[in-house]
C-alpha cells in the first residue's frame, strides 16, 4: 500500500522524523528563514504545541463568551493565568459586546460553542497544568476592522452588530482552528494527546459546519462577505488556495472547507500564526503582543 | 502533563491497547493489556506467544473505506438517483439493495446534499487510490431493510424510508454523519503512519462539517424529524457504546463533558452498522447484510 504521506506532506523525506519535515514544510510554504528554534534544534514539544492551542482557545472562548452573556472569560469565573502564576493579558473589545439574538436557534448554538470553547480552555488548562501560558492580550476591536479592510470589505467591522456579523466574525476563527489542530496533530508525539487533539478537532469541524451552513441561510450578501475572508486568510497565510468560501460551486453548496478530494485543510502553526496576526510577523491582529508561549 | 506522558510511556499505547480490546480473542489478553495500562507497566506474566493479529493502516483504511461506500451509495443514490460507478465501486462488488432519489422540494437542502455526496465520491476515490491494490471492493449493502429495520429498533415505526421526502432524508443522513465522525476518531488511534493520519483526520473533519450540518438542520426542521433523529441517536448510543447527546438548539456538538467529540472503537462502530447491539461476535446485518469487507468485519465482543 501507498502512503498518503507525498501528497499531504511537504517535504516529508524518507527516514527524517515527521516533526522535523513538518517544520521544514511549514518554513518553507510560508518563504521563512528556518527559526532560531529550530536552527538551535529544539524539538517542539508537546507542551509547545498545546500551549499553542490554549492561546487560540482563549481567543475563541472570549469571542463567544462576551457575544452571548457580554462578560469575558475570565469575568465568568475562568482563569486567565497561566500554570505558573502569570498574571493574564487584557481584552480589548468594545463596550456592551453582547449580541442581540432574534433567532432562538442561533442565540442557543452561540450558547453551546461558547460553553465548548470554555470547556476547551480549561481542558489544556488542565492537561498541561504549571505549563499552562498565561492568556496574552487579546483584541477584538482593531483586529476585525483590519481585516475587513484586508478581506475588501470595508474599514471597519463589528462582529457583535447583529446576527450576520456575528456569524461571520465566528466564521473567520472556525475554520482556522480546524486547520490549526489537523497541522498541530502531525506534531504531537504522545497519543493520548493525539487522541483528545483529534476530539477537539471535531469539535471546531461540528463549529464551523453549523456557522458555515447558518451563513449559506443567511443569503448571497453574507455569502460573499465570508468568501471575502476565506480569500483573506489563504492570502495571509501565503498559499492562496487552501481556503474556500461558503456559496455554490457546480450546483453544490460549499459548506465544507476542503480540498479536491473532501479532506479539509491543513495549516502549519507558522500559516496559523499569519493568520491571526492578520499578516504580522510578531503579533498583530488578534493577538496584538503575540501569543504566549515557544510557539509564536 | 506529567501524568498523560506517564501513562504513554509505560509502555501500553492506546494503539496497542485499543487494538488488544478490539481484536484479541479472547478477554484476558485485553484484561492483561488493561492491567499493565494500570499498574506499574511492566507485563511480567507468563510469556505466552501474542495472538494479537497486527492491525495494519491498510485494514484501517478498509475499514473506512467500507463505511464511505455505505455513505456514497446513500448519498448519490439520493441525489442523482443511482450510485456508484462500476470503476469506483471495485471488482466483484456487492450488490446494493435500494435507495432511490429523492423528491427534494427545497433547493438550498439539494444542494447540501449534492456537496455531501460529491464529498463522500471523493472519500472513496482517495481511499482506493491510497490503498491501490489492497482496496477492497464494496461490499453488499442494503438501504432499504436496514433503514426499516433501524426504524422498528428505534422506535419509530416498522418502515422508514429516508428516500421517500427531503425531511425524512435528513433523518437518514443523520443516522450516519456524527458514526462517521467517532469512527475515524477512533480508527486515528491505530493508523502508524503520518500520512495515513493526517488524511484520517481530515477526512473526520470533513464528517464533522457534515455531522453539524445534518444535526443543525435537523433543528430547524423540529417536529417529529428531530424526534427520529433523537430515537435513531438512542439506537445507536445502545450499540455503540454511548457516545451520543440528543440533538437540540444548544446540542449541535456531539461531544463529552469537556468538548471533546465522542470516538469510537471498531468493534463498536460495526455494531451499529450491523444494526445488532447484543455483545459479542457480529459478522453481517443492517446496512451491510453479507458484513463488510477487508480484515476488520465482525465485532469481538
């Protein structure tokens, strides 16, 4: 039997560790210079690579957390800390956040995601205990006016106006976790941890299903606008066609982000990390002083 | 942290371990596996020559690809009305009972189900192509007895025809998306090689955009619809080993306590495609009336 790996993989080589291609491939599609990490050959640990993904939940947790109830995190009753006492980054969002929902059905699912994205945080919280980061700074204010501005669609934007732009700021960080957790997985060396990473991947695939779909309901005016953003994250992530937006494509609808052949995209922490800082080498964007932890 | 290394490094990977619950015949090496996972790890009982058969990605991969089969047959035959081609569908295939397209009224909910069926042709393809000469074929499948038969064990009714309207399709698809999703969560834990999970766990994302799909519909229709689709949902929770949440506004994740989507073993997967939940060996039965095909067809407890 063939493997997959050629296809999927980047610069996978024979006899060369996963982890090591991977870091290879992800330099090399985003046209960087190997890191000082990895020039130094420090291998991406595990605690790397959740540490990575605690800071994107805690992006999302507040996302939704102040769109249905108007309180942060950490406001909730959350900890923002990190597992070794440092203290948590500041959220920088507009006042009176909170939604005004019509729609039952969407008020709830806002309920339940938010609630999922809370679970996830403490979850790693948990998992990586005294190395857990601290949440970094945080904002949802200038982050979604830029990239509305990069994505064409106006100079600002506020995901929390009313339904539709909540759906779609939702939109702009789904599908990116889904990418985030399937390049991550290829990168975890302990199984079990593989195992809750994958459960968490599905997670963000049921999110980003039910956004997408909700956003194909809400009509051709939302359905351009998260193309427009789906156009947006390929370009920052310097591939430019690992991204697909929600509409029709030959008489079949595109709720589903993934390639020609049904399996969704992949993205390398570094295209991850362009993404959410909304192009910006260092921070910017979502996380305007960068994320906490190695990888950053 | 510390604790979850620990329990990899002692030596017991979920891999071999899942492998030893699904796969051994008898329940004493899992009971052994079981134990070493628990105690201090090293397994000092009397060396007896593993009879574990190595799972290997292809079988795995098989597995999949027999459930993609099942969905592609469903979803095609719903759509357009006939399945797949000879040329997809491998040498000496089985027959399919059934399945007819559906009456949509609604174009938005044809066009869902267009992306899902081109989506599942797609699964198919890339899985035979994978595998090249170690796929197998699909094996005989039954979309008419097995929905009726589901429909009598769920309580719904001694008929159900998810062919019959565009509402009672969605009810259909429900019955497979979110056992698609457990089912290659569980299967990731056996693949080896990088690639072949890397595919897995895309392919179970791309289930997991259509389990969300189907369940958020599913809402929005309400009414008895949501009902079948929750009496389905309990059919499968007692064959598969639980892992399902009712369907509702604020329950369109089927996942645990900690948001993690549900997976599933095999042996719990084949259950529920088999329609059988009674413990213990199951070959054949349900959407797959002969079993399936490849090395992993029938439960071991």
């Amino acid at each position: 039997m063939e493997t997959i790996s050629k296809d999927l993989l980047t610069g996978e080589r024979k006899g060369m560790g996963r982890r090591a291609a991977m870091l290879l491939g992800g330099a090399a599609l985003a046209g960087m210079t190997m890191s000082r990490r990895a020039s130094a050959q420090a291998a991406v640990t595990d605690t790397d690579i959740l540490n990575f993904a605690l800071n994107l939940e805690f992006l999302e947790a507040q996302f939704y957390t102040l769109a249905t109830t108007g309180q942060t995190i950490d406001q909730a009753g959350l900890s923002i800390a990190g597992g070794g006492g440092a203290g948590g980054g500041t959220v920088t969002v507009k006042a009176n956040p909170m939604v005004t929902f019509s729609t039952p059905l969407l008020q709830q699912f806002a309920m339940e995601t938010a609630q999922d994205e809370q679970n996830h945080v403490a979850f790693l919280q948990k998992a990586l205990g005294a190395s857990a980061v601290a949440m970094p700074n945080i904002d949802l204010m200038n982050s979604f006016n830029a990239l509305a501005s990069a994505a064409g669609l106006g100079a600002s934007f506020d995901p929390f106006a009313s339904e539709t732009n909540f759906l779609l700021g939702a939109f702009i960080f789904e599908d990116v976790g889904v990418t985030a957790y399937l390049g991550a997985a290829g990168l975890i060396s302990t199984a079990a941890y593989l195992d809750k990473a994958a459960g968490i991947l599905a997670v963000e695939a049921y999110h980003a299903g039910s956004i997408r779909l909700r956003i194909f309901q809400a009509g051709s005016a939302a359905e351009s606008a998260a193309t427009s953003i789906a156009t947006a994250r390929a370009s920052l992530d310097g591939t430019s066609n690992d991204d697909i937006g929600v509409g029709l494509s030959n008489g079949a609808a595109t709720i589903v982000d993934a390639d020609s052949n049904a399996i969704a995209f992949s993205r390398t922490t570094a295209q991850v990390l362009k993404v959410v800082y909304g192009g910006g080498s260092t921070g910017g964007a979502f996380f305007p002083n960068g994320l906490n932890g190695t990888i950053k | 942290m510390e604790k979850l290394h620990e329990f990899a490094r002692r030596a017991v990977s979920r891999r071999n371990f899942l492998a030893g619950l699904g796969y051994t015949a008898g329940t004493a090496a899992a009971v052994t596996l079981a134990a070493g996972c628990g105690s201090s790890g090293t397994m000092t009982t009397t060396p007896t020559p593993p009879t574990t058969p190595t799972i290997t990605d292809a079988d795995v991969l098989n597995f999949a690809l027999n459930l993609e089969y099942l969905e592609a047959e469903f979803y095609l035959r719903a759509v357009t009305g006939s399945g797949l081609s000879d040329a997809d569908a491998g040498t000496g295939a089985g027959a399919v009972t059934g399945g007819a397209q559906v009456p949509f009224k609604t174009t938005a909910l044809q066009q869902y189900a267009m992306e899902i069926a081109n989506d599942e042709l797609a699964h198919v393809r890339f899985l035979r192509k994978a595998l090249g000469t170690a796929a197998v074929s699909r094996p005989a499948i039954d979309l008419t007895n097995s929905f009726n038969a589901a429909a009598t064990a769920a309580g719904i009714g001694s008929m159900f025809n998810p062919f019959a309207d565009e509402s009672s399709f969605v009810v259909g698809a429900f019955t497979f998306e979110d056992v698609g999703v457990t089912a290659y969560h569980g299967g990731a834990g056996l693949l080896t090689d990088k690639g072949n999970l890397a595919a897995a766990a895309g392919i179970m994302a791309t289930e997991a955009y259509h389990a969300a799909e189907i369940r958020t519909l599913l809402t929005q229709l309400g009414g008895n619809y949501l009902t079948y689709a929750n009496q389905i949902s309990g059919l499968r929770a007692a064959a598969g080993g639980g892992a399902e949440v009712t369907v509702a506004g604020n329950t369109i994740v089927a996942a645990d306590s900690n948001s993690i989507a549900f997976d599933r073993t095999t042996d719990q997967v084949l259950h529920i495609v088999y329609l059988n939940a009674t413990p213990g060996v199951v070959k054949s039965g349900g959407f797959f009336p002969q079993g399936m095909n490849g090395t992993i067809s029938a439960s071991a407890s």
